[in-house]
C-alpha cells in the first residue's frame, strides 16, 4: 500500500458560503478521527472566499475509499445539494 494525498476544491455559491463553511467544518473531526487519515486540512482561497480547498493524505487509496463511503460524507453531501457550483478531486502521489 501506498500513501495518497487527496486535493479536493470546492467552489460554493455566495449566499450558501457560510452554512457550506460550518458543514465543512463538522467533518473535519470525524475525519481525522478515522483509520488511515494522515491529515485532513480546510483551507479557504484569499481571493475567493467560495473556494475551500480540502488537502488530505491518507494511509493507502483503499483507506481513503473507507472514508468516501462514511455516513457523515453522505449526511455532507444531503445538506450541501444545491450549494456547491463546483467540485473537483484529484488524486495525488508524492513524487518529491
């Protein structure tokens, strides 16, 4: 197994931003709590307060998969539908 880190952004819509911030922030406990996360940091852009940008390592992918299929990622993703106008991921390996 190898490590992998996850770069997820997320671009909300103004007017959800801050109920978007506090569901963000409830997984962030949880998450870091769970087997295999490394590390699991919030960030928020200086230019565009919409874009939060999660950077995240974790154990090996297999445990990273664990933590997509939690209950708390799907209770985030019913109370943020409709509030996020874009979303990527991005698998990463450390290279240097």
């Amino acid at each position: 197994m190898s490590q992998l880190t996850v770069v997820a952004k997320i671009l909300v819509k103004e007017e959800k931003r801050d109920f978007v911030l506090a569901e963000l922030l409830k997984l962030i406990p949880i998450t870091r709590a769970e087997k295999g996360c490394i590390n699991y940091v919030l960030h928020q852009d200086n230019e565009n307060p919409n874009v939060f940008l999660f950077h995240e390592n974790w154990e090996s992918r297999e445990l990273w998969q664990d933590h997509m299929g939690n209950s708390h990622l799907a209770e985030y993703m019913k109370a943020t539908d409709g509030a996020v106008e874009d979303f990527e991921l991005n698998e990463m390996t450390v290279i240097g």
